[in-house]
C-alpha cells in the first residue's frame, strides 16, 4: 500500500493534540511498542469522532463505531520522552463506511500512519451508519479532496486455522474489555503481536540483527462482548530480501475477530538499517511457513 505524500505533512490533518510518551509504552527493544503507537493512533481518531459527532456517539449500548479494517505504518522508531503530536484527517463517507487517517509526528518528523475504515457494528452484523452520524460526517468532510490509496488484498482469511505452524491460547482478562464491554482494538492488536512473538522465537538467534515491525494490516471480522479466552495462530507468508511477511488471526470458538498481515524488516542491530536476510536465516524460516493458503516464498 503507497502512502501519499500528504500523510506525512502535519498541515493537511484537520486535528491535532499532543501526548506525553510514557515509559510503561516502551517495549525490550527500548522505543514505543507497536500496540502503544496504535493506541495514539486510536486516541486520535476518538478525539476527532468526538469532535465531529459529540459525547453521545462516545460510548453506545447499541450501535457500535468500530474499524472494519486499519493499516499502520511505522515509520520511524518513536522514543521516549518526547512529546507526539497526533493528528486526523476524514478522507471519505459512505451510507455504510467512514474512512480516517491519522499521523503521528515526534521532533518535527512524522514516525507513523494509520488508514482506517470504520463501520457500524449491530446485531453481530455491520450495518448502514446511524442518519444523524453520516449527516454529522458529510458535513465535516472537507472540500479540498486528497490522494487516497487504494486497499490492498486483504489478510488471507481463507487460511484454516490449522494452516498455521504457530498456536496457542490467550486467557480472557477484563482489561481486555473496552469501554462498551466488547474485546477492545487494542486487545485485539496484543493478541496479534503475541502470537508474531511466539512465532519469531525460533529464529532470533543472532543478537546483532533486530527485527523491525513496518506495517500491520489487520481486518475485523467480529466484535466481541465479553470476556473470553482466545485462541490466536500466526505464521510466515512470504520472504523478500531484506523483509518478510507474517500471518495470523484470533479466534473466539469457531468465531474469528480479526485477520492480521504484519511486514517486518529485518535490521543490524547496530545501525538499525535494513540488512539483507542471509540463506541461514531463510533456512531458518521455512518450517514457520502457512501450509494450507499461505503464498511460497517471493520477494515482497
């Protein structure tokens, strides 16, 4: 997915705030967790929801303001203690969809992006957006229209979930509930990157080589009420030359929440710069890959 220039210029959002990073979202390899920055991320989109629609739209016993599907880049590595400034843009409304971009931006440089399709979620089903909030939308989508992208495949979902080498199971934890008492975006998100977690273990054996987290594209399929225990599975998708791609979903009995694609790079650990994946490594690789959907190793 190519990003327009625009996204990474503070002057094109129509909203902007500030956050101090805390240290509890820092991770082991020193900067902001992928979660973390996908919780600004989320806290900007909030904000101009809050902005555009008004307190009553905040929370809901009843229809649900939830994303069908986000895209993060990680751009840069964002670091403590600096301020990030956090911005959004609503980029485009239908009868069923709303779709907003948010950047973050730390010393002057934009380090993240998110593309986010929201939607209406009732009944266990997506539905059309309530009257007052698409009227409440169209009215605060600018005039001055951008270059958008369009999205790209989905994460395979078609792959069963006993396609993937990876599996375990993750306890149900009220912190794990939202505001509106479902499985929250966040959970979800952690879910994910255990799952990626357990996965790469078997390969991170040389502590001069990093591995970077560039994008995560995550489709949701079902929010949840209610705490429960998940079962989450993950597995290699693809291998390119210096990146590779995992795959992965979370579960609910037969009942899948969200599909994930995450893009990582794989850097020495010195200079953080792109390094090539080396025969060894790639040997390394080839028992995680999907067996039933998944794609053969290609360059990305």
């Amino acid at each position: 997915m190519k990003m327009p220039a625009w996204q990474t210029e503070p002057e094109h959002y129509d909203l902007r705030h500030t956050v101090a990073l805390q240290y509890a979202h820092l991770d082991t390899i020193r900067h902001a967790n992928n979660v973390a920055v996908h919780g600004l991320h989320v806290e900007a989109r909030i904000r101009y929801q809050l902005g555009a629609l008004g307190q009553a739209h905040l929370f809901s016993d009843r229809v649900l303001l939830r994303p069908r599907r986000t895209i993060t880049h990680f751009l840069r590595e964002t670091h403590y203690p600096h301020d990030v400034t956090c911005s959004a843009r609503l980029i485009a409304v239908t009868d069923q969809t709303y779709r907003l971009v948010t950047a973050l931006f730390q010393q002057g440089e934009c380090v993240g992006v998110q593309d986010c399709l929201m939607g209406a979620w009732h009944d266990d089903r997506w539905v059309d957006l309530p009257e007052d909030v698409h009227a409440a939308l169209a009215h605060n989508l600018a005039a001055e229209e951008v270059a958008v992208s369009d999205w790209p495949p989905n994460p395979p979902a078609q792959v069963p979930m006993t396609g993937y080498p990876a599996h375990s199971e993750i306890s149900g934890r009220y912190a794990d509930l939202d505001p509106d008492a479902v499985i929250g975006e966040l959970a979800l998100s952690r879910y994910i990157e255990q799952s990626r977690a357990g996965t790469l273990r078997p390969i991170r054996n040389d502590p001069a080589l990093g591995m970077l987290v560039a994008s995560v594209d995550l489709s949701y399929h079902r929010w949840h009420h209610g705490r429960s225990d998940v079962q989450v599975v993950c597995g290699v998708d693809r291998i390119g030359n210096s990146s590779f791609a995992l795959a992965g979903a979370a579960v609910v009995g037969p009942a899948r929440l969200v599909t994930a694609r995450t893009t990582m790079v794989l850097v020495d650990g010195h200079t953080r710069k792109p390094t090539p994946i080396d025969d060894a490594l790639r040997a390394s690789m080839k028992p995680l890959f999907i067996s039933d959907g998944g794609s053969t190793s290609s360059p990305m």
